[in-house]
C-alpha cells in the first residue's frame, strides 16, 4: 500500500455558497503530502486537480477513491479474487499516459470521454494527480452544522395564507446546474417565476408534506428552504450538511407533515436530521461500518432517501454498503432504526404503485432491490441487466402482467419492467409474476437516466441523454403503453427546441409530467455558455406545445413539479 502521511492536513470549513469546494480544495498540508512514486505537481496543480476531482470525479469514484459506480483509483490497491489469489493495481501501475487515454476517451465500463470538458492540459493534470495519496476532506459534525444555520426568516415572520395567485401545484422547480440556481416555472402560463440562489448544482428539491415549501440540495450540501407562500418564492433558511450531498426528503406521515427534514451527504458519510420550517440542526448519524460482502468501509455515501406515507419513517440507502436503514422519527431523541442488507452500490429508486415497496438499483450488481417498508424487511433482489438507473422509476398496469414498475439502463439498450404486489384481489391473476422481469423493452441504444409516466397518461418516456450518439442523446423515446411490441417513437428534443445547434451534445434528460398528466417537460441541458431549454410537448399528441428558454436558463437538469413530487406520482 502506499504510505498515507500520518498527520492529518489542515483544513478551513467555511459554510458560503463554494465553500464545500473550498475545503476540499483548501489544504495547507497538501504541499506535504507527496505521494512515493507519483508524478511532481506543483501546489497550485494540486489545488486544481482537488477542485477537479471534486467537481467531476468524486460522484462515481468516491472522495477517498475506493470506487462504486467507477473504478477504485487509488495510488495502489490488492484485493483477494474468489479463487483465493490476491490482485493487485492502482493508478500508480497504470501511469501517467494510459490514465489519460482512460480520462480523455472514456471506457467500455461506461466511464464517459472528457476530452470535451476538459482542456488537454487538465486531462495531463488530472492523471498525475490521481496518482498521488487521496486528499481526505475534514469531518462535519452538529456544531459545524450549527455554526452553518442561517435562519433568514423566522416562522413567525411568514405569510399565514398563500400570499400569490399562482397554482401551487403546478409549479416546477427546475435545477440549473452550473449556475447554482434554482428557476420556479409557473406550469400553467410556462413564465419564469423567479430564480434564487442555492448550492452549487443542485441535485434534487423535494416538497413539504403541505406543498408549501421546496427544499433544494447542492453537491456543496448546502441545503435551501423555499417558502412558496410569499408574493414572490423566498428563501428562509439555509444549512450545510457538509462537504458533498445528493439528498433530501421531508417526514410526510399523517401528524409528522413539515416537521422534520433529511439530508444525506457522501462526505462525511452521515445523515443529519433538521427542524422541517426552520432547518435548525438536530441530530447526525454516521453511515460508516460494515458492507454486506463484511468489509469495513470508511466511505459508505447516502444515496437516495425517500419519505414513507405508510409509516413515520425515511428510506435511506447506503450505497457502499449495500445497507438499506428505515429510520423512524417518531423519536428523534431515542432514533431506532432497522437496517436491511441488500447488495452494492445503491444509488436512486421509487415507490411502487402501492407505496408499501421501496425500489432501488444496486447498479454494480446490476440488480434492482425492493424494501417492503410494512414488514421491515428485503422483499425482492431483481437481476437486471447492466447498469440500472431509474430516476424513480414508472408505476403502470401492463396489459399482460398488471402493475409494473419500469428502470431504464446506463449500461444496456433496455428498459425493465418488473412485476410488482398488489392487494387489490382482481391483481391475485398477477402474483406468479411478482418480483419478476416481465419484459425488456427495446431502446435504440445505453445511456439511459430517467423514465416517467403518470396514472393519466398511456405513455412511458424514457430519456438517452449518457449515449455517445448525438442523435439519441438529444433526443427522447415514447413507449405506448397500450401496445408495448411497437417500437417507441422517438422527438427530437435538440430539433424541435429551434435552437441552433451547438458543436458540444446537448442532453435531453428527465421528463416530469404536469400536474394534470398531459404534458411532459425535457430538459434540453446544454454547455454552460449554450443557450439551453425546457422542452415541453403534449402527452396525447406527442406534438411540441413550448419551448421555455431564456438566458438565465443555465444547464437545466432535474425538473420537480410541485404536485407530483409532493405526492411521489410517476
Ligand atoms: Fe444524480 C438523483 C447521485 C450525476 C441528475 N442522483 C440522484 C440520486 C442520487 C444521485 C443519490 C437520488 C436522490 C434521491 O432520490 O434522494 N447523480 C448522483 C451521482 O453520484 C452522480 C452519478 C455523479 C455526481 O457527481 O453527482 C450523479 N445526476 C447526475 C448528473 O450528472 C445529472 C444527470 C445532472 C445533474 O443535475 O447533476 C443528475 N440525479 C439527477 C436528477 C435526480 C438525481 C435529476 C432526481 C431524479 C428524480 O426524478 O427524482
């Protein structure tokens, strides 16, 4: 292994906006942290390729560089085959040379090309750096957390009725990414509402049991709440959850509804419990320990986490672990949770139809897991093919098999569809297929993200916005649900936008239905500097009914409308 040094580098959290990049950049002891055999840098190298690494790496490869949805990239790894004989590798054997080649064209193993996002010069850096001893960001506990609080408008301080005319419901928080920034569209007239400031990239925003409030989280982990009853949306607290975040969800159980909020980071691996109107910080519980194969992990990283209906509880996925934890918050004080072993490395999932069933994707195992969050128990371990990435998946009634819930693929040309339980007794016909894969549905290539539909609609859009072709990536298939053996009809996303073309892809990515599931609204996420678009067409027709952009549209990504993510519709 290659020698760590043993003291640990200094490190200066500051809790404003870039502030996560700032401490994982920030490292005093950086320049006394050279790695054996690594490559010389100089510390402003260094400096970079953390803010790099941090920006574009960390996400699939870990912030200690053990690997989940990317390779390990440690200096020097060895592990034991299930022959029994030791392999060994690491970045240091691979060298400075083929590390670019991997950085710049990508892999077969589904590592995409970054020879246009980053500059030659950055691809050079970058393999040197990984070459070097991982940088280990700092802990965040309660009082960091405390000390981040902001409390910008007190509860008391707040409207007492929805103080704007606009239709709550059918409001769409839409991300974009590289601006930092969060754009609430009014669904109705299709204006921007307003645009506020929030953490860098944002990941996701979820809804208060009562729809009232938006809660956003950056990759910083800062985490915004949006109260939606002000004549105009206004921020009213912020906290930092720590270094690097993907979610959030609010306690929905009848009684519960608005009073707790969770967040889980992917450093430090934990997840904090904080006050639903007021973000005030109340409890952490660290995620490290062992994963489901008996490895101790120092890294194991919150994934999604999503709210149940049925009982006072959160679904949270530790996704190098494997471990699915049900943390009931009936008690804040005395937290009992019940801890599931499934399979690595969990990552995104959906309720099905009936809500009982958590589904999520194992995605290195290619599998899907299904938590019966009545029982407290694993109901299913699906075998899919490579790669599953469901966003949240699709609840519909196959016409052979009844209630399905469909997962799209990174690393196949499928769209699953699994068989799931129903109570309903005119469904009993459907119980041999429960937990089953019923059907694979034929897409034209890998690189899915996100399916969608609504109880309204008879369709199911499926997106392609990691394919290599431009021509997929920039466009979206529509299955119809009626009659699954045709093939889906494919929009051009990038086309029908009336944008210019841009030399770079740009992605057509996550569909989200309306509040009245007849329209369906896709990001058209262009480079930072393009001019970029919310696509909207009629679910009926499949014919463009919109094209929303404007110059403060920046990289839109994830789309929530108000209704739907309130009441976990797709
Ligand atoms: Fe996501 C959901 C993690 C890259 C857009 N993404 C999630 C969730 C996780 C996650 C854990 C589930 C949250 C939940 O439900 O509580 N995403 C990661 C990564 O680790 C990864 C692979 C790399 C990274 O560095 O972040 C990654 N994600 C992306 C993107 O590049 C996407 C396409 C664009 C963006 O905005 O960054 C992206 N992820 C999304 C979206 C969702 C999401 C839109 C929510 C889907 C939904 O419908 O709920």
């Amino acid at each position: 292994m290659s020698k760590r040094v043993a003291t640990r580098p200094t490190w200066t959290m500051v809790s404003s906006i870039g502030a996560a990049l700032g401490a994982l950049v920030m490292m005093t002891g950086a320049q006394a942290q050279t790695a054996a055999a690594a490559p010389e840098m100089t510390p402003a190298e260094v400096e970079a390729g953390k803010k790099i690494y941090f920006e574009r790496c960390a996400g699939c490869h870990g912030v200690l560089r053990k690997g989940a949805t990317g390779k390990n990239l440690e200096p020097h790894w060895s592990k034991k085959a299930p022959d029994g004989s030791t392999q060994e590798g690491g970045t240091l054997k691979l060298g400075t040379a083929r590390l670019e080649k991997i950085i710049g064209l990508g892999t077969e193993g589904g590592m995409v090309n970054y020879d246009d996002i980053l500059t030659k010069e950055e691809i050079n850096l970058m393999a040197r750096y990984i070459q070097r001893t991982p940088d280990v960001p700092p802990e965040f506990s309660l009082k960091d957390m405390e000390a981040s609080w902001k409390l910008l408008v007190p509860v008391a301080e707040r409207p007492k009725s929805q103080q704007n005319k606009i239709n709550l419901k059918n409001v769409f928080a839409i991300t974009l990414r590289d601006a930092g920034k969060l754009a609430l569209v009014d669904g109705d007239t299709k204006a921007i509402w307003k645009i506020l400031d929030t953490g860098y990239a944002v990941h996701i925003s979820r809804l208060s049991a009562s729809g009232r409030y938006v809660y956003t989280v950056g990759r910083d982990g800062l985490v915004t709440l949006i109260d939606l009853w002000f004549a105009e949306p206004k921020t009213v607290a912020t906290v930092k959850l720590g270094a690097d975040a993907r979610s959030v969800d609010t306690s929905k159980f009848k009684g519960f509804e608005d009073k707790y909020l969770i967040g889980g980071t992917y450093w430090p691996p934990q997840f904090s419990i904080m006050d639903g109107e007021t973000l005030k910080p109340m409890k952490i519980v660290s995620t490290r320990g062992n994963t489901v194969d008996g490895d101790y992990h120092p890294e194991p990283r919150v994934a999604s986490i999503v709210s149940s209906m049925i009982k006072p509880e959160w679904v949270v996925n530790v996704k190098e672990t494997g471990q699915i934890m049900l943390v009931d918050y009936s008690d804040i004080k005395n937290l009992r949770t019940t801890t599931i072993e499934s399979a690595k490395f969990l990552h995104d999932g959906g309720w099905d139809a009936s809500k009982r069933y958590f589904l999520v994707a194992a995605n290195a195992s290619h599998k899907i897991a299904a938590v019966d969050t009545k029982t407290g128990k694993l109901a299913a371990l699906v075998d899919t093919k490579k790669i599953p990435h469901p966003g949240r998946g699709a609840n519909f009634m196959h016409p052979k098999f009844g209630p399905v819930w469909a997962t799209g693929h990174l690393g196949d040309a499928v769209v699953t569809l699994i068989s799931t339980p129903s109570d309903k007794a005119a469904h009993g016909k459907f119980k041999q297929y429960n937990w089953k894969v019923v059907e694979e549905l034929k897409m034209p290539g890998a690189g899915n993200l996100f399916v969608k539909t609504h109880p309204k609609s008879s369709n199911l859009w499926a997106d392609l916005p990691m394919n290599p072709e431009r021509e997929n990536a920039e466009s979206v298939y529509v299955f119809d649900m009626k009659d699954l053996s045709k093939p889906p009809k494919k929009l051009d996303v990038a086309k029908d936008s009336g944008l210019p073309q841009t030399k770079a892809l740009r992605r057509a990515t996550h569909p989200e239905y309306n509040q009245a599931g007849d329209e369906v609204w896709i990001s058209l996420w262009g480079g930072k500097t393009d001019q970029s678009a919310i696509v909207v067409y009629d679910d009926k027709t499949l014919k463009l009914k919109k094209v929303i952009t404007d110059p403060a549209i920046v990289t839109p990504t994830g789309k929530f409308n108000v209704y739907n993510t309130q009441h976990d519709i797709y």
